[in-house]
C-alpha cells in the first residue's frame, strides 16, 4: 500500500510497475499508454482504465 501521488492522504494499492508511483481508483490511468510497457499484462491500473473506457464507449473496440 501507499499514497496515491495526487492525494496524498490517500492510500492505494494501485501501483505502476514501471513509474513506481501509487494512484487511488480516481487517478487511474497510465501514464503512457502507447508506450511499451513490460508490466502492462499484470498491470492493475492500464486494466481498470481500459475497463474505465468500456463503461463509457460501449461501442469502443478493445
Ligand atoms: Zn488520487
């Protein structure tokens, strides 16, 4: 656990492997998305805001 970088009173779980910073689930997002990443298979937080982007554009093609 640690705190997410934007609110730091908050404690997160949601850390980017790569960047090793922390978000809380209103900060979700990758910070380069287009970018390789090497830990993108198992990243909690490029799923959750794939997820995220779902939610909102259904018609959206994974
Ligand atoms: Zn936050």
């Amino acid at each position: 656990m640690g705190k997410c970088r934007n609110h730091s009173e908050k404690e997160t779980a949601y850390i980017c492997m790569k960047h090793k910073y922390y978000v809380c689930e209103l900060c979700i997002a990758c910070q380069d998305p287009e970018i390789y990443c090497k830990y993108r298979s198992s990243c909690a937080i490029f799923f959750l805001e794939k997820e995220k982007r779902k939610e909102k554009r259904p018609e959206d093609r994974s």
